[in-house]
C-alpha cells in the first residue's frame, strides 16, 4: 500500500484495486526503486517506478533485490499514459546466454 512506509508497492488499477494477472507468467517482472516516469510528453509518463522485465531462467521471490544487466527497452502506452519495460538478464544468469540480441534471448526462453 503506498504511503505505509513499506518499500513494496502492489500494482494497482486505474479504480485503486490490486491487480491480478491470469495465466502462466515466463519471467520476472519488478521495479527500479527510486525512478519514476515524469508526467510530461504526449503521452506523458505514468508516474510510477520503471518496470523490468527479468527474462532469466530463475524464479525469485517477492522483494527479492536482484542485480540486472539491462539488453532492451520497450516503449508502451497503457491507458494513454506511457509505460516504459525494461527488459534484463539477472546478472547471475548472464553467462548462460551467447547473445546479447534479445530475439536470440526471447528464442531460448521459448517466448516467441
């Protein structure tokens, strides 16, 4: 809950409500603490943190601090509000993949 002094925010709808995703999720999905998406431009940014995209193999736990080497980026409007995606390998994980071309990376995690 934002404002409870707790650092982990849950995703929330436009209504305020907690977000839930259906289905089988392939990776890793967090934040950057201490970054924000400015409100200006067209569209103007969303106001929260930058997401990351983990695309390693490892499954992490909730809170976990993970350092990431960023390979991408990923420019999407969400309600007519910009909504960067940061896409990464775990620094931990980084040795497994041959390429640092992230349609190679999407290929071994039999995403595309």
């Amino acid at each position: 809950e934002r404002g409870s002094g707790h650092p982990i925010l849950r995703d929330t709808t436009s209504e305020g409500l907690p977000r839930s995703y259906s289905g089988v999720t392939y990776w890793n999905y967090g934040m950057l603490p201490q970054t924000w998406e400015a409100p200006v431009g067209d569209p103007p940014g969303d106001r929260d943190p930058l997401d990351i995209v983990d695309l390693g193999s490892k499954i992490r736990k909730v809170g976990e601090i993970v350092p990431v080497r960023i390979i991408g980026a990923l420019p999407l409007v969400d309600t007519g509000e910009m909504d960067w995606k940061l896409l990464g390998i775990a620094e931990d994980e980084c040795d497994q993949f041959e390429s640092d071309d992230v349609f190679h990376l999407l290929e071994n995690t039999n995403m595309v």
